[in-house]
C-alpha cells in the first residue's frame, strides 16, 4: 500500500528541493503549477 502526500502553495524557489527529496525517501512524485504561480507536489510513497 502507498501513502500520498499533498503539499501546495509551494514557492518557485522550494520546489526542486521538495520534489529531491520526496524522491530520495523512494516517492513518485508530480508537481503542477498552480493559476497563483506557485507549486502543487503529489508524491506516492511506499509504506514504511
């Protein structure tokens, strides 16, 4: 089972680093830019 995690209203300058290290922790991860000009992460992550 997978658990997913959403984050918004992220920053252009934050993004990046949220989405390495969701990835590193072994997430699938998918960022949309939001109408305000800022950040939506979704990442699946496997259950620990």
């Amino acid at each position: 089972m997978s658990i997913v995690r959403t984050l918004k209203d992220i920053p252009e300058s934050e993004v990046d680093e949220i989405v390495r290290d969701f990835e590193s922790e072994g997430c699938t991860v998918e960022k949309e830019k939001q109408p305000n000009g800022k950040w939506t992460v979704r990442a699946t992550c496997p259950e620990s």
